[in-house]
C-alpha cells in the first residue's frame, strides 16, 4: 500500500467529534483512494485506536495522511495560520455545493453524525455547503457526503486522480 505524500497546498478533509468508526474508516479509504488527507477534530464518540481505524478502514487507513487534533479551537487556529478557508458541508447550508467555487488548499469540513456542529462552529467556517436532495429529506450519510463534495472538489481544482488505461 502507498501512502499518501504530504503537500500542504492540497484539499483536505476535516471530521468534527465524528461518532461512528465504521463511516470514518469509510472516509479515510475515501482519502487514501482520492490522495487527499484527513484531519480528526477530537473528541471522537467511539474509541479512537490504530485497531479501530484498521477494522474500519481495513489496510486503507494506513495509506492516508491522518492527523489528530485535540479540539475545535486548536484546528481553527492551524487552518487559520495556513491561510486556508474552511468549507462547512451542512444541511443547513446557505449555497449549493454545484454553485460553490472551491479554492486548491480548501478544508471540508463535515460534523457529527448525531448533532452536526454547533452553531460557533457553523459561524466560524468560512463557507457553508450543502448537497442539493429531493424534498423532505434531512441529510445524506456523512460518508456518502463526503465522497459527493469531495469529488466535485477536487474535480474544480484540477486534483481528481486521472487513471491512466492500458
């Protein structure tokens, strides 16, 4: 397995307090399939563990760039200090990811399963995305979001992996 190579300039996923292992360990296969690294906003509602993320995960977790950070303000501040924009994927978004136009070195970031993030942390976040649905449906699983926005990301900056075919 590869692992990820790290460059700063590149898209990035971030994870508030996530609360299932199973749709981490789906999001960091999601990263390690696409090259794109993984911040873990903890606390994490589950125990968090190199055997968790491996059952997860499965041999995937150990080919993404995954970095634990102790707490929202801490995250905040780095991304800050980076120069980068945070990008809030949320059912309570203002814009549709179709009309978002995302930057190269862009943080998506996705909440909780259970609660999403609160409302500091929606204020905090420089854009506020969600995925266009049919009516009368709250939200997608994050997973499922994550690999939407992400793909639609990647695609507009020009860093979705081209297979080369024989």
């Amino acid at each position: 397995m590869h692992k990820l190579q790290k460059t700063e300039s590149a898209l990035k996923i971030a994870l508030y307090q996530p609360d299932i292992a199973g749709n981490v360990g789906t999001i960091l296969r999601l990263g390690a399939c696409l090259g794109v690294a993984c911040d873990i906003i903890e606390p994490c509602g589950f125990p968090f563990s190199d055997k968790a993320l491996k059952r997860a995960g499965m041999d995937y977790a150990e080919a993404v760039e995954i970095q634990r950070i102790a707490d929202w303000q801490s995250f905040h501040a780095k991304a800050k200090a980076e120069g980068r924009r945070i990008a809030l994927l949320s059912s309570k978004g203002a814009t549709s990811l179709y009309e978002t136009q995302f930057e190269s070195d862009d943080i998506l970031l996705f909440g909780s399963e259970s609660a999403g993030v609160p409302d500091d942390v929606h204020a905090a976040c420089d854009l506020r995305i969600r995925i266009p649905m049919q009516p009368g449906f709250r939200s997608l699983n994050v997973a499922v979001s994550a690999g939407i926005a992400l793909s639609e990301a990647l695609r507009q900056t020009g860093q979705l992996p081209l297979e080369k075919t024989p």
